[in-house]
C-alpha cells in the first residue's frame, strides 16, 4: 500500500467531462474519499501532468460522460467541441488514459467506474462506465463493483437534483465494500457489458 505524506492511503481520480456534469460528480467523489480518509489527487483527462504508465496508488476512480452508449472517441469530442465543449477537453479521452495506464508491478489496485448520461437513456445498456470496467480489467486492474450512473436532464445538463448526494453516497458505499472484513474474501464484481 502507499501512502500520502500524512500516512493516508492514496486514490487517483480521473475525470473526462466536456460540459461540467461529470466533472461535478468527480470533485464530489474526491472530497468524500477525502472524508472516509484518502490522500486524493484528481485530474481531468486531458491534464499534462496526469500519470500514466504503471500507476502506484491505492484505489483508482474513473469518470466520463456517455457518448454514443459508451466512452467517447475523437469524433464525438470533435463533435462536441462543435456544439460548445471546451477545446481542451476534447483532445483526449478517458478510453485512450485507461489503454496507457496499469497498476505498478505486483499490486492489486481496485478500480471504480462512474458515468453521467442522459436521464432519457436511463434504462439503455450501453453507457461510458461498464466500457471503462471492462477496458481497465483488461489492463489488470481489480475491478469491484458496478459502475455508478448519474442523469443528467439534456445533452449539455444540467445534472438531476439528488445526483451529487447519491454520488457521495455512492464511493463511501463502494469503498466500505473495499475495507477487508475478517473471515471474507473479496472477489471482484463482473463489470456489466
């Protein structure tokens, strides 16, 4: 395990958001793994200072908006830029972070997975955050629990009442479940496909 320079157990949250929604989530979830006792640092994808490589923390959290029924690719961002994302947050995406990043040699690092997509899409399959679970499993990261889905009211937001507490809700939930209990072994949960 490493830890934070006050002795707290690390967690890197990275973020893809070309509207705000899902970044609003993502700072929700970093202050409320700040509360349960991480040392968080939290990134947007397309930051130059993010990690990448082999990634030396205790937990990893991911975010993206849903495009198209699954993570974004260039010409969705290009296409959103289009209709007024920002420039910067359209020159990469979280699919291809998670193809240059895998947990440093002989750890075990859990990995959960968010999106926000559209409150009309609510009970369609596809959606940004099983696509990530199944790329980082690919990348031999341990991946524990379903994603969390967070509605927004349109293409461009904003997001739904209620969504930033369930957000909260949602990583202190999902990190409880992390915390090894006697007498139980925890196996990781099949992302949904």
């Amino acid at each position: 395990m490493s830890y934070a320079p006050d002795g707290r157990p690390l967690a890197l949250v990275v973020v893809e958001s070309m509207r705000g929604n899902t970044e609003a989530v993502a700072h929700v979830v970093a202050q409320a793994l700040e509360r349960v006792s991480y040392g968080v640092t939290l990134h947007e994808v397309g930051d130059p200072t993010m990690p990448t490589g082999r990634l030396d923390t205790d937990l990893v959290v991911v975010g993206a908006p849903t495009h198209a029924f699954s993570l974004t690719r260039p010409s969705a961002r290009a296409d959103a830029a289009r209709h007024g994302a920002s420039a910067a947050a359209v020159r990469t995406g979280l699919r291809e972070w998670l193809s240059e990043v895998t947990p440093a040699h002989g750890r075990r690092v859990p990995l959960l997975a968010f999106d926000t997509r559209v409150q009309r899409a609510r009970r369609l399959r596809g959606a940004a955050g099983p696509r990530a679970c199944v790329l980082a499993r690919h990348r031999g990261f341990a991946v524990h629990r379903r994603p969390g889905s967070f509605m927004v009211a349109d293409n461009v937001g904003p997001l739904l009442g209620g969504e930033l507490a369930r957000a909260e809700i949602w990583v202190t939930t999902a990190v409880a479940d992390l915390a090894p209990r006697p007498g139980r072994q925890h196996e990781p949960v099949a992302a949904a496909r």
